[in-house]
C-alpha cells in the first residue's frame, strides 16, 4: 500500500466508473417459472463495466433492489457528469472501489418483471399484442435468478466470481448461492434476509392495496388510458420510504420541522417537512417507475423463502459451497440484524465460510446506499480475496 | 510472500499447540493474526468471533472468516463439537460471564485452550502488598479505572475454575517474559513466578 492509498476515498469518487450503454438481450427458448407458468422471447436490458478475463473467472454480478435498474454506476451515454445523477451503487463500483471495476467484469441487470427494459407486466404480450399487464406470470426471485443465469451464460460467463446484492438484491445472491452452487464463489449479502417477516409483507400488502384500489389502475389495464394510478403508486412509495428510514434518522432529518411557515395552517395540507419529503419522494418515484411492476417485485419478495419446504434453514442450505459476507446494519429494522444471524447460524452449521458484521448506522434500511465507507472496508477485501484464490488455484493448475 | 507477522508469546504457545488440518475457533480473535497463522502453517480450518468492527475488517483483509458476535450471549448458533480446538486467548479477564464462556467453549471443542495474564505473579503481589497501589506490569498494563480487564484470575484460581466448570486440565504451560523477548518457562511455582499462562482443557 503506497501513501496515496491512505488518503483515497474511492467511494467518493463520483461516477468513476465512466459511462455505460445499457443493452439487450433476446433470451433463446422458454423460461419456466416457479409458478408453472412459462414465458418466451425475454428480453434482458443489462450494462457491464471492466472486461471478462480469459478464462473468464473474474465476473461480479450485482443484484439490484425493488426499485433498481440496471444502470449500477456511472453515467449513461450523453448525461452531463455535473447534473447528471449517477447509478444507484456508484459510491461501490467503479475503479478502486469495492467492487472494482480495474479488476473485475461487473454485469447488472434489471431483473424479471422490471420496468426498465426487462420483460415485464408493461411489456407487449405476444399473444394479444397489448401491455401484458395483470395477466403476466407472477414472478419469484429464483426466477429472476434464472434469467440471470441465462444471460451470463450468453456472455460467456460460467461462474460468477461473486453475486453481490442489497435489499431484494441480496434475496436474488442467496437464491444464486442456493440454486447454482456451482456456479457462485462468493456470496454479498447485505441489508438482506432469507425471508421476510410478517411486519414487512404488512407493509407491502398496504402499499400494493393503494395501488391496486387507485381507480385509474383500471385493473392494471392503464397503460392506453388517460389517467395512470400515480396517486397508489406515490402512496405505495411513501410508505417503502418510512421503513426505509430509522426513528432516528427521521428525527435528525425532519424532526417536527414545518416546511413553509412557522405555525400550524390548521388544515390538511402537506406542513410538517417529513410530509413533503414523503410527497416528493411518491412524485418522483411515478416518473420513473410502473405500478404494475411495484405489484410484481413486491409479491416475489414477499414469496421469497430460502428455506422452501426443508425443515429448516440450514438443511435447506447443504450442497452450498460459496463462502459468504454477511452485512446487516443497526438501525434497519426492515432488513433486522436478528434475520441476518439467523442465515448467518444455519451457514456457520453446514460448515460455510461465513463473515458476518453489523454496520453501525442511523440511516435505517437505506444505509446499504449511504454507508459507502463501512462497507467499502469489508467488501472491498471480500471480493478482493475471492479474486486472488481463484487466481492462485488457477496458477496451480 | 508476506514477512511473518510477530505474535505474541501467548499465541506463539498456541500456534504449537494445533494440530495439522484441526478445525479452530478463536473467541475474540482481534485482527485475526493467529488464525491467518495457523492456517498458513497447520492447515487448519479457521473461524473466529469478534466484536469490533476494525479489527473484522483486518480478519476479511487477511481471508480469515469471522463472525461479529458478544462472547458473553454464549455460543448458542455453533453446534456441540464443531471444533477441534477453541482458543480463548488473552480474552478471559474481558469477558462480563467467564463460566458461560469456558462452558460453551468445553462445549463446542474438543480442546479449549485458554491463556490469561497470572494476577498471582510476585510483581503484581508486591505492587499491591508494598506499594498498596493496584498492579500496572507489561502483563497487566492498564490503570484500575480505564482497564477492559474486569476478571482478573491467577494460576491458582483458574485451575480450581476450570475444574468447577467440568474441565479437565491436559496441559499448562507458564511462562514469563513474553513481551518483545523469547519468554522463559516456569515449571516450579508458577503462580508466584509466571506472568502469563496458557491452559489446554477438554471436557470431563
């Protein structure tokens, strides 16, 4: 380590990664999914960063979260690099950062049932030739692990050095662990779970019931019409928020704060600050994103159960040879630090080579995106080491 | 190749102590030296348990897997006999529950080794008995009111502890002078002579 090192806060090197174009892909054939159900002709949108070695060992694929896409880190083509907001993992992709892209082929794509290029329920149905709407195929994270797979494989990548994932991203890289034993190194699981628990399917259920009862929903039929379900999808969005944060991280950014004035308006207009950041954050969140997409991500977490029908955790778990790092962060009580030990007990069982920390961290859930030096610390090395022993088994044979 | 790191006397005991390809789980393993160690020379199959979040950071940079965890909340997630050998090493006098702790440790390994530093030492005696003050030694270097060490024991004491926690003592090995220089065995009168010790333990 030379002196510059000590100094250098790569994760705070904005858009380091340099630009990247997202591209799709066909996919050959028939996907099954686990509802029985199929689906032909999937398009994948995808970007990757850094180039495949040529034995193709050093590929990282990144799993991104509810409401990802593919576009990790990094501009895209045309953005002005001082407007433009960069991928939503940027302050950990990118050249020295801990997913390091002078080292590593990152791939990242939206997944299955997406909204931002990937088939999905806004995606034109073949057979009738409209929006497939309601009538797509409910769809699991091991599906979207599935597609996942497939893609690499037409990339030319046959083992992933590592899945690394947050949120529904981390579900997608313990479903890749589980399902491609052999095809997975090294597992990032963080702010993460192996199931969720009733309080945050809760919560999912009454974001999908205001989307659901918006009457310009129109059964999820309203791709054509006027009038779009902005109003159930920004409350859906409103309520993600609050369990993103902390009790204590809504102290210190709202507090009872007003927005505007300095007394109550003693009406029912949006006055205390959290009340417009919650607005804003709904606003936004509709320019950009579908609700019947909303409906599907949140049904496969909701699904997601890494035990499946073993009876227990850690027998659900024998066949799996990927070592793991396990993150969970103090104050995220959506992704709890109790869930985390429980994966993290049932991987100790079978024997895996399992790291597990808690990050300190006020920022609740949301700190996988805004904790970048905690976690820089131990992914960085993580995945560094999983590269050098692939490199030294390699050097052996 | 990396130039060997030092360990310190204790962990150098320890060290020859593991046999070739055991299976070893260091409770409070700090930067994970030991371990990185151990599987370097004995082929072992590492483990620790850590509480601070840097020194987990240091066990990831070295590949040693680590798991963040309080000592005092026992052991519940790791099986009876996972382990070949248990290292409890230079941690005991830190740990709020130090019968929890040796009893999971006798629980989870077939061998628990345990170094301490000997509160029975003459220094610590003297420092005590003539000065009245409480002991600072390089074995003991902390002040009464900002020490980590809240459980201090002597040769003397740990033996009779580890008997009343169902242990039975296969080796000891006293010795002073670990700091910096080649420590000196002593095999007479080591609770009076010893500064430091190092148990081996197995279930009764």
């Amino acid at each position: 380590m030379d002196s510059t090192d000590i100094v250098r806060r790569p994760w705070d090197e904005t858009a380091s990664a340099g630009v990247s174009e997202t591209k799709t892909l066909a996919l050959d054939g028939v996907i099954t999914l686990a509802s029985g159900r199929s689906l032909e002709g999937v398009q994948v949108a995808y970007e990757t960063w850094g180039d495949l070695d040529r034995d193709g060992s050093n590929a990282v694929l990144v799993c991104h979260a509810l409401s990802g896409d593919s576009h990790l880190a990094g501009l895209r083509p045309g953005e002005d690099p001082e407007t433009a907001q960069p991928g939503w993992w940027d302050v950990m992709v990118g050249p020295g950062k801990a997913v390091d892209t002078d080292h590593f082929f990152v791939v990242c794509c939206n997944v299955l049932g997406g909204c931002s290029g990937t088939t999905g329920p806004s995606s034109v149905d073949p057979e009738t030739g409209k929006p497939w709407g309601l009538h797509f195929p409910m769809v699991t994270i091991e599906d979207m692990v599935d597609v996942q797979a497939r893609l690499l494989q037409a990339l030319g990548v046959h083992r992933l050095l590592a899945v690394v994932g947050g949120s529904m991203g981390g579900m997608q890289a313990l479903a890749w662990a589980k399902r491609y034993p052999d095809r997975v190194g090294s597992v990032v699981a963080d702010a993460t779970t192996w199931r969720l628990g009733p309080q945050a399917i809760a919560f999912n259920e009454v974001g999908r019931r205001a989307i659901l009862e918006d009457p310009s929903f129109a059964g999820g039929d309203y791709y054509d019409a006027e009038s779009q379900p902005e109003s159930g999808l920004s409350i859906a969005r409103m309520i993600g928020h609050i369990t993103y944060l902390s009790d204590e991280s809504m102290h210190k950014k709202f507090g009872r704060r007003l927005q505007a004035s300095a007394d109550y308006a003693y009406d029912f207009v949006s006055e205390f600050q959290v009340e417009s950041y919650l607005a804003y954050q709904g606003a936004r969140f509709v320019e950009r994103f579908d609700a019947n997409t909303y409906l599907y991500m949140t049904k496969a977490m909701d699904y997601f159960d890494l035990q499946g029908d073993a009876p227990s955790l850690a027998e659900s778990l024998r066949g799996v040879s990927a070592r793991f790092l396990v993150l969970s962060f103090s104050s995220d009580w959506l992704f709890s630090t109790a869930r985390s030990r429980e994966l993290v007990a049932a991987l100790r069982e079978i024997g895996a080579e399992v790291t597990f920390a808690e990050i300190p961290s006020a920022y609740g859930h949301d700190a996988f995106l805004l904790e970048p030096e905690a976690q820089h610390k131990l992914i960085a090395p993580f995945l560094a080491n999983g590269l050098r022993r692939v490199s030294s088994a390699g050097e052996v044979q | 190749m990396t130039p060997r790191e030092l360990l310190r006397a204790d962990q150098r005991f320890i060290a020859d102590l593991v046999p070739q390809g055991a299976r070893v789980l260091d409770l409070g393993c700090g930067d994970g030296a030991l371990l990185a160690r151990l599987r370097e020379e004995r082929g072992a199959i590492v483990r620790g348990v850590e509480i601070d979040l840097d020194n987990i950071a240091r066990c990831v940079e070295r590949d040693v897997p680590v798991y963040q965890g309080d000592l005092d909340e026992g052991l519940a997630d790791v099986p009876t006999d996972r382990f070949d050998v248990v290292i409890l090493s230079q941690t005991l006098q830190v740990v709020k529950r130090p019968r929890l702790v040796l009893t999971e440790m006798l629980r989870v390994g077939r061998r628990s080794v345990v170094s301490f530093p000997n509160f029975g030492h003459w220094r610590v005696r003297a420092h005590l008995a003539l000065r009245g003050r409480m002991p600072v030694s390089d074995a003991i270097p902390y002040s009464w009111y900002d020490t980590p060490n809240i459980h201090h024991t002597t040769i003397a004491d740990f033996r009779d502890f580890s008997a009343d926690c169902g242990a039975v003592i296969e080796r000891e090995i006293a010795f002073v002078g670990g700091d910096g220089g080649r420590p000196q065995l002593v095999r007479v009168g080591s609770n009076l002579l010893a500064d430091e010790a190092v148990f081996v333990l197995r279930r009764k």
